[in-house]
C-alpha cells in the first residue's frame, strides 16, 4: 500500500464483473478507496453526489454509454480525470475517446501494472483537490493558469481555454526544459499515430504562443527544437 494514496477516492465504472473485481482488489492494495457503479446512468449519479478524484470509464456499458458519460460530465464543466478502457483500439476510437473529454485510454486486454501507473500518473498531473473546492492555479511565466475552471489570466487578457489546450499544457508542464516530440504530442493529446503528417500540432502551438508569450514572434515559454518537436521553459522573469 502506498500511504500517500490513502483515502483518495476512485469512481470505477465497469460491467464485467470479474475484471471490476480485479480492478478493485489491486487499488485497494495501493490504498485507495474505490466505489464501484456497473451502468453510465450509475456513474452520473455517483459523480453528483460524492467528490472523486478520479474515474476510471468502462466504454461500452449498458444504457449510457462511457462517450456520452464523458460528454455530459465535460458539458457540466465537471474536470474530474477519466481513465477510459476499452476493448476497441482502433485510432478512431481512440480520438472520439479523447474528443469525448478523456484524459487517458488504455486497450483491454491490459497489463495491470501500466494500469495503476497510469491511475498513478492521471492523479499525478490533475494535481485534483481531494476536497473538491481548491483550484489549482498555476503560472507560465506572467500568466496564470486555473486548471478547474480553465480560465487564464494572459498579458494579453482573460482567455477560456479548451479540455485539449488544458491537456497539453499539463503535458507541457510535468515535462519542464525536456523536448517533447511531435509524434508523442499527437500520441499523447490527439490519440494519432506518432507518424501522422498533419499541420495539426504547429497550428496549435501557434495559438498557445499567441496566448502566453509577450511576442509571440520571439516565443520564450513554448520553444522550437528544430527537427525535433517543442520545449516549455518557465521564464518567470
């Protein structure tokens, strides 16, 4: 058990029962507290009524489906962090998880280790209030960031960030002065194959600049390595 997992509660929304079973027993052994709801209806109410920190989303369950639980939670502006498991891993299925508001997807059958590291890195990098009321705002050198609401305080004025740019801020962030890849930003963010020849990724990097950078021509925060991919560097100066 690892103390510092104690008490922090996980939604687990799954109709299989032996793999719900299983998924219980071992994060209970990392010392979590885990609810567990069979049905997407299920699930909503569970998310209304208790503060989680994090739900881990079967796709394909009985009524409502685990794309519309995401959408419904997403349009609530409901951040909770979403673990998506799915025995369908073809890449559109993988984006319209993602698109849904997914922060994370992983393909049964699945190694029960990478999954409790990737429940271990999803709370990692929300950094979720475990009381439901604290935001957590962060700053990019003289902007500042709240992740709940996603409202950002720019130079350039107060902007209503979207679930993606969110996301690959995070991505950003947890991965300070250390060059991303392209092919692991559109992997990780947007779900596409490492090798996708897509503008996709530059358009968006422009936007971000344009939000956060003093000039925006002269990027400091979000830097090009050329032939490689993007580097963040918090200049607080």
């Amino acid at each position: 058990m690892t103390e510092s997992n104690t008490k922090i509660p996980i939604l687990l929304v799954e109709d299989e029962p032996s793999l719900a079973q299983g998924l219980i027993y071992n994060l209970k052994a990392e010392g979590y507290q885990v609810d567990h709801v069979a049905r997407g209806e299920e699930a909503l109410q569970a998310i209304s009524n208790k503060n989680y920190v994090l739900m881990v989303l079967d796709l394909m369950l009985p009524g409502i489906s685990g794309l519309e639980v995401c959408r419904e939670l997403r349009q609530q502006n409901n951040q909770i962090p979403i673990l998506m498991l799915t025995a369908r891993g073809a890449a559109e299925d993988r984006i319209s998880g993602l698109s849904s508001g997914a922060d994370d997807y992983l393909v049964k059958p699945f190694n029960l280790k990478e999954f409790l590291l990737r429940v271990a890195a999803l709370l990692r990098r929300s950094n979720w209030p475990q009381d439901g009321n604290q935001h957590k705002v962060i700053r990019l050198g003289e902007n500042s960031i709240d992740l709940e609401t996603r409202q950002a305080e720019t130079l350039h004025g107060t902007i209503e960030l979207t679930e993606l740019e969110v996301k690959v801020l995070k991505l950003f962030i947890e991965r300070e002065g250390a060059v991303l890849s392209r092919g692991e930003l559109l992997e990780q963010a947007w779900g596409m194959s490492p090798k996708t020849e897509t503008r996709t990724l530059d358009n968006f990097i422009v936007r971000l600049r344009k939000y956060f950078e003093k000039d925006p021509s002269k990027p400091k925060l979000f830097r090009t390595v050329r032939g490689l991919g993007y580097r963040y560097i918090n200049d607080k100066k």
